[in-house]
C-alpha cells in the first residue's frame, strides 16, 4: 500500500485518521504541523501528503521540493467571504479537498481516488 503523511495540530483527528488509514494497509506517518511535515518529506518522500494547518504554505512548499506530490486538503473552515483554503488549495494543486466533519469512506475513497492517479 501507500506510505501517507498526516499533518493535523489536533491529536485525535490525527489518531483518527492514522486509524482509518492503517485499517486500509496503509504506512502512515504524522507531523504536528507544516513546518514538521515539510521537514520529515524532505528527508522521507510519501505517496500521499494531508496538510492541514498552514496548508497553503505547506502545500506550495511541497510543490517546491516535489511538483509530483499528491496532497489532499483538509480543513474545518471551508470558506468564509474572505478566503476559501479549499478552493486555493484545488488551485495550487491539491488533488482532493476535504470538509471536517467528514465521514470516513469519503477519505478513504479520495486516498484510493489519489493514490491511483
């Protein structure tokens, strides 16, 4: 399977996501924040990268260092009228975007879905 890196500053949904991930068969690594998340790509490329805090930064840094990267995007504040991180995110590359709270078989099916591109 694949090996995913998970960037969530919330410890649960991060326990949670490794879960649902490991029960697909998937390596699953976790990192705070971006700035740990870029870190740990750097030295350990993954299929499959989920930023969350700092997403944008994050993401255009990883396009930086890998333009093949595959990145779902994940938030809990979609969009205001200000700012939609979903929409930017899609924009600057992200494969999939995904609203918290969100049922599990949407992410697994958009790791699937990500994974085979």
């Amino acid at each position: 399977m694949a090996d995913i890196l998970v960037i969530e500053d919330n410890s649960e949904i991060r326990t949670l996501i490794r879960a649902m991930l490991e029960r697909e068969g998937h390596e699953v690594r976790e990192a705070l924040d971006g700035e740990e998340g870029v870190a740990q790509y750097e030295d350990q490329p993954a299929d499959l990268f989920m930023p969350k805090r700092g997403g944008i930064e994050t993401i255009s840094d990883l396009l930086e260092i890998d333009p093949d990267v595959k990145i779902i995007a994940m938030t809990a504040h979609g969009s205001d009228e200000k700012y939609d991180f979903l929409k930017v995110a899609k924009a600057l590359g992200a494969v999939a975007t995904l609203e918290k709270p969100f049922v599990s078989k949407n992410l697994i099916d958009m790791v699937a879905t990500a994974l085979a591109r």
